[in-house]
C-alpha cells in the first residue's frame, strides 16, 4: 500500500476507534488466553558464552507494605516528520489519552502453515502473540514477534512492518544461530531492549539465551547462552521479561523465580542475582527502583535497586483477581503481564485479565486510563511520551 493510503487506512482506524475514558469502564469481559506463554522447545546447539538454566516455578508471595516509588522514561521529543499521528503536544502523565489508535493487526487470516504472518502494510499484519517493545528515537516500534521467531519493526512514516530479524521458511523458523542477519535464528523471543548505541538485546525464551542485534542491524550475536555445565554463574533459568537501563548498559532480567543484572559489556558477562520473585513485566523508575509485575499474585511490586539486600514491597494490588481503583493494597487487578514507567514515576499496567490498561499516580492511586485494548500484554513509552501496547489479538496499539 503507499504510504498516502496506509495513512488513509489508519486514519479510518483511528476515527472508527472509541476514544478512551479516564473512569473505570463497565465489566469489558477477558479474553480466553490463548498462548499467555508459550511452551519453550529445546534449544539447538550453541557455545555458551555465560550461564543460564531452568528453576521451578513458585507459588506467588505475600504482599509486603506499600511503596509510592515509580520509573522514568525517555525526554520527549517532537513527533516524526510525516507521522501518520495526530500529536500536538507532549501530554503530562495525568492527561487523558484520545485513545488507543492501532498500528498493526487488522487483518485476520493467518498466512502460512505456520502462523508466519508476511511483511506488509500495518493494517495487513498481525503480530503471532506479540511480546516485549521497544522504541527507537526515531519512533520506529521493535516488536518481539514470538511464534513467529522473529523480531519485527513498525515503522509509521513509511507505513510498513518488516522482518527486522530471526524468520524462515515454515521448518527453519526457529533457531538458535548467530552470524549474519538474514541467517540468524530465535526461538519464541519474549522481550526486546534497545540501546542508546543501536544494539537490540533479545530475549531469547525459547533458547534462554540472551541475544544482541548490532547497531547496524547487520548481526546477532549470543550474550548470555543456556547451559547446565557452569558453576561461577547464577542461572537465571527460562527468560519471561527484561528492560535495559541505557545510562549503563546494565540489563535486569526476570528468570522463572528470581531477579537478575546481567552486565552484557563486561568481559565475562557478569550476572547478578538480585531477589527471590516472579515478574511478568519489568520497567525501571527514575529513583533507582526495578518495578514489575505477577501475573500470578495480581499484583505490582518494587524493588530497591540502591539498597543492598532490599527484597521487594508491594505497590498496588490486593493479591486478589479483580478491576477495583483505590489507593495501593485497596486496588486490585486481573493477570497483569506488562508494565512501563514515565519519567516523572507514574506506572502503567498492562492488566492483561481485565483487557484494560490501568495507571498508578505519584500518590498511589490506581485508576483506569483505557478500557477498549484486547488481552494487552506489554507496555512501552515511545520518545513522544506516548505509550504503545502489544495485544495478545496480535495488534500493537498507540495509546495517546
């Protein structure tokens, strides 16, 4: 489609989209989940060069006292020159959005034996159960196409998605090879993270493995590769979620049970374990803590990354399925599975169970910032300050 008629279609999206309400909504009714995670096949042969294996999955934990410290996201900047978007100002954290605009997913049928979705116009492609996002300066939307292999990019001033890298042909789709880009393979990536120098980490679920897509977007390269035989390393088992601090290059990383800092510049790769929890979704808040989410105990939790020894503390839920605002331990959410943070501290959840997309204020206050998302799964602030949100329908929606 050219690019003045993708812009056509979206906008028709866009309009025929019901805008998004501050208040809480009227009993929307949850999606099945389909694929809420999709069951990691063996890993092909490799050449560690760190160390990561499986741990059992524990029962969630209790619900330490509330804490009021949320994260920070990127400064804004002016909108892409022939952005398909109406953006006319950088909104504060407590303004209402327009409503979500979608960015992929109209189509419905599935290409391939293989659920491989081709590369097309964005309303002509649907993500196969779509995880991390991460954004560029530029605007353009990296996506962590899981049953698909591969990793995408959205790029809205074009009006396309394109295999950014990892795919195939329907029986080598997934893999577990590095070298040139058009070569290298995944297996169900989780998540993705991208840094100030260009380099796209991956989280390589299906291979535990942590992965680097280089700055030229020529490469990918194994960073931290499962294996059973290391003893100096902690194992950070089945990858879920990451989030990269790019002041440093420093990764945090959530393994089956546990937190981890995998440092990916140091010669080794030095990895740290952090805390004992299980975390659906990460982000990082601008006073030095690692909030995230358990989809398990219905909850949102922060841990001190500045005090040595902190365990994390509670920040909003009851620990009970439900879609109640309210203050901290008052507010309950449904399966929670992403989460962003905002530069000034305000929390975004991706409340995957109540397909709504909740916000926690400075004060601790829960309330609901969009109620028409279908089954969201992760949240990223985009440089406009803007958030983007991946469906478990296969969409990716702007959230203005």
């Amino acid at each position: 489609m050219a690019n003045n008629q993708w812009r056509g279609a979206l906008w028709a999206i866009s309009l025929a989209t019901v805008l998004v309400a501050c208040e809480s909504p009227a009993d929307p009714v949850a999606s099945p989940r389909a694929s809420k995670k999709p069951a990691a096949s063996p890993k092909a042969s490799g050449t560690p060069k760190a160390s990561v294996s499986a741990s059992p999955r524990p029962s969630p934990s209790g619900s330490p006292a509330p804490s009021t410290k949320p994260t920070g996201s990127p400064t804004p900047t002016p909108a892409p020159t022939g952005s398909a978007f109406t953006i006319s100002a950088t909104p504060t954290p407590q303004a209402t959005p327009a409503g979500p605009v979608v960015l992929t997913g109209a189509a419905t049928t599935v290409v391939g034996p293989t659920s491989q979705y081709p590369d097309a116009a964005p309303e002509n492609v649907k993500i196969a159960v779509p995880g991390g996002l991460a954004i560029d300066p530029a605007g353009k939307v990296y996506v962590a196409d899981q049953q698909n292999h591969r990793i995408r990019v959205v790029d809205e001033a074009l009006g396309t998605v394109r295999t950014y890298a990892g795919g195939g042909d329907a029986t080598s789709a997934a893999g577990s090879a590095d070298g040139p880009i058009a070569s290298a393979r995944f297996r169900l990536p989780v998540d993705v993270a991208r840094a100030r120098s260009g380099v796209l980490y991956v989280a390589d679920g299906g291979n535990a493995a942590i992965r680097a897509i280089d700055a030229a977007g020529k490469a990918v390269s194994t960073v931290v590769a499962d294996s059973s035989t290391s003893a100096e390393t902690p194992k950070t088992g089945p990858l879920r979620r990451m989030v990269l601090d790019p002041a440093t290059d420093t990764l945090y990383v959530a393994g089956a049970s546990a937190l981890f800092k995998v440092e990916p510049l140091r010669a080794p790769v030095k990895i740290t374990k952090l805390a004992d929890a299980i975390a659906d979704g990460l982000a990082l808040d601008p006073r030095g803590g690692l909030v995230f989410v358990n989809r398990e105990a219905h909850t949102v939790r922060r841990l001190d990354l500045l005090a040595a020894g902190a365990v994390p503390t509670l920040v909003a839920g009851s620990g009970a399925r439900g879609k109640a605002d309210g203050p901290g331990a008052a507010a309950s959410f449904d399966s929670p599975e992403g989460v962003a943070v905002d530069r000034d501290g305000v929390v975004y959840v991706a409340d995957t169970g109540n397909n709504l997309l909740r916000r926690i204020a400075l004060t601790g206050v829960v309330d609901t910032l969009a109620s028409t998302l279908v089954e969201p799964l992760a949240i990223a602030i985009g440089p406009t300050g803007f958030l983007y949100v991946s469906e478990g329908s296969g969409a990716v929606r702007l959230v203005k």
